[in-house]
C-alpha cells in the first residue's frame, strides 16, 4: 500500500478536489505558540493520527493533510462519495477551514497519493479547540461535560488538545461562550477554527 492510502476493511481511499481550499497553517498555530511557547514536541508534530474520530463508524478511508512544516501531516478519517471526494469523518486538530462533514478531494502529493486539497461543499459545521496546561488537567472532565451537555462532539489529540465540533452556528456559538468563561476561569485557553475568507492557504499550491 502506498503512502497517502489506508484500507479500511476491503476498500481503498482517494481523493479529488473542489471549491474552497482549506487553510493549512501551521502546527504551530496561534493556540500552540501560547501552548508550548512555540516550541512544539516532534511526537506531536510529525503525524497527527485520530484514534477517536467521531463518525469512525462511516469512515472507510484514511486520507492525509500536509501541514507547512516539512514532513508534517495530519491522517484523516474519512468517507468515500466518489473516487476522488471524501467527506470528512472526524474534527480537524491542526487545519483550519476544514469541519467534520466537510466534502473535501486529495491531489497526489510526492509518493502520497490523497492528500487534501481543497474543500468541495462545506458542512456548515464548526471547529473550536481548547488546550489545557498540566495545571488545568483537573478542568478537563468538567469542560468536556459542559459542551456534550450542550451537544457538542469531542474528539482528543493528547492530554491536553481537545478538537471540538458545533454542527451549526448556534450551537458553536454556546460552546464558544462555554470555553471564553472557562478561559475567563483560568481553566484553559481556547481558539476557532475558521479563520478569515480571504486567508491564503499555507500549504495548498495554487
């Protein structure tokens, strides 16, 4: 098998591409310099896999990101529609304008063979992201309660990044107003995951 693809069960994954290109910014993004003081753990820095994703159960296929730092990619769990066009099975841990529910199509890249390019129809979902230091770790159980009380998905890149889903504005609104209190409460610090329309895609080639 080659780099880029994943078998799930029988069947292989590809990808294509459609509209809106998503905004590859770096590992270090603005949650992460705060984080790590910028200094980012080469464990978490080289591949980014998802062994929770949050819609697993449909996922028939593994598709991967490239972030801007070299050698970086984000592994994605995702659904075939089309030889080339996915929809996205779990939440996003590093790209930005990229949801869960996202239909998205892959270029081959070097010897990988689907990588994510540029979204094709959007879900209208949301992505947020909160980031607990070791202080905060007693925080997590009570953070993460408050938002599936309110109904959002959740899915964990380590200890201390939570990706967090909004399936619509409304609901991405109260989850924001969760995190902004908590952040308030010195429990965590949090981000967004849309970034402006005009924002150029740091690892997408034009």
């Amino acid at each position: 098998m080659s780099p880029g693809s994943s078998r799930l069960g029988t069947r292989t994954t590809r990808h294509r591409l459609g509209r809106n290109r998503p905004v590859f910014r770096s590992v270090e993004s603005p949650l992460v310099r705060q984080c790590w003081g910028g200094v980012l753990k080469v464990a978490d820095a080289l591949s980014s896999t998802h062994s929770e994703a949050v819609w697993r159960e449909r996922a028939d296929f593994i598709i991967q990101a490239k972030l801007p730092e070299e050698g970086r990619f984000e592994q994605l769990w995702a659904r075939q529609l089309a030889p080339d066009e996915f929809e996205l099975c779990c939440i996003p841990f590093f790209l930005y304008d990229v949801s869960l529910g996202d239909v998205v199509a892959t270029d081959p890249r070097a010897e990988r063979r689907y990588v994510l390019n540029r979204v094709v129809r959007r879900s209208g979902r949301s992505v947020l992201r909160a980031f607990f230091d070791r202080a905060s770790y007693r925080y997590r159980d009570l953070v993460s309660q408050q938002i599936a009380d309110v109904g959002g998905l959740m899915e964990w890149s380590s200890p201390s990044l939570l990706a967090i889903d909004g399936r619509d504005d409304a609901l991405a609104t109260s989850i924001e107003a969760l995190l902004r209190e908590a952040h308030s409460a010195g429990q965590l610090i949090y981000e967004r995951g849309r970034q402006s329309a005009g924002s150029k895609p740091n690892g997408a080639e034009y």
